[in-house]
C-alpha cells in the first residue's frame, strides 16, 4: 500500500468546496433556492456560517482521505484514477442523496443540481490528486 498524500487531501478537499461555492453561490444558486421553495434568507437559520462551512470542509476532508486511500491501496494509472473519482460521486453519493430525496420528497431539480456538484466536485476533487500525483 502506498502512502497517503496529505497535501492531496487538503488540496482535493479545497477543490470539493470552491466548486460547492461556485456551484450554489453563482451557478444554481437561484435555481436551487426556488426549487426548495424557499428565498435566500431563509437559508441563514439558526446555525453560524462559520460552523456550517467548517463542517462542510471537514465532510470534504473525510470524502478526500477516503478517495486517498482507495488511491494509495490499488496505485491506479491517470485514467483510472479519475474513473473511480467521477465514479463516487456518480455509483455512490449520487444514488446515496437519490435515496435521501425519495423518502423527503424533494423536487427532481433539486436532485439534478446537487447530483451535478456531487459529480463535478469529486472530479476536481480527483482531478487534484492526479495534478499532485
């Protein structure tokens, strides 16, 4: 097994939330907003950003040590390691958050934008670990 690249997770993790904030903050922030049926300020709440965007890289960091480890463990070439990036965010969050939806009966349009990020953000998030390789 090879050795975890803990610069490679942080920086994977990084990219995870740049695109999370490009993705919600200037892409789909509007779009999503009104498919939740709710206006922006609704979203401020009881929690401070602070602890929501902490946790939310720290969710990012768990998601970038274990795509490190998948890496350390199998060595993959540069195709390869970015088919099994795409590939959690597509085989494995994406169904994962589909599920979460069925059963809260959320709109398909919220589904697609955050099922879109999952994907993009996990091949940036690969697409950094191949860059640092």
């Amino acid at each position: 097994m090879g050795a975890i690249d803990l610069a490679a997770v942080f920086l994977g993790a990084a990219a995870f939330f740049v695109v999370g904030m490009v993705w919600y903050g200037v892409l789909f922030a509007h779009a999503w907003t009104r498919a939740m049926g709710r206006q922006p300020r609704d979203f401020t709440g009881d929690r401070p950003l602070w602890l929501v965007f902490g946790l939310t890289f720290a969710f990012a960091l768990l998601i970038a040590l274990t795509l490190a480890h998948q890496y350390a463990m199998s060595s993959p070439s540069p195709r390869a390691m970015m088919m099994i990036a795409i590939g959690y965010g597509l085989m494995l969050m994406v169904p994962a958050v589909g599920i979460r939806y069925l059963y809260l009966n959320l709109p398909g349009k919220v589904f697609a934008i955050d099922a879109g990020f999952l994907v993009t953000g996990m091949a940036a998030m690969g697409g950094v670990f191949l860059l640092l390789r």
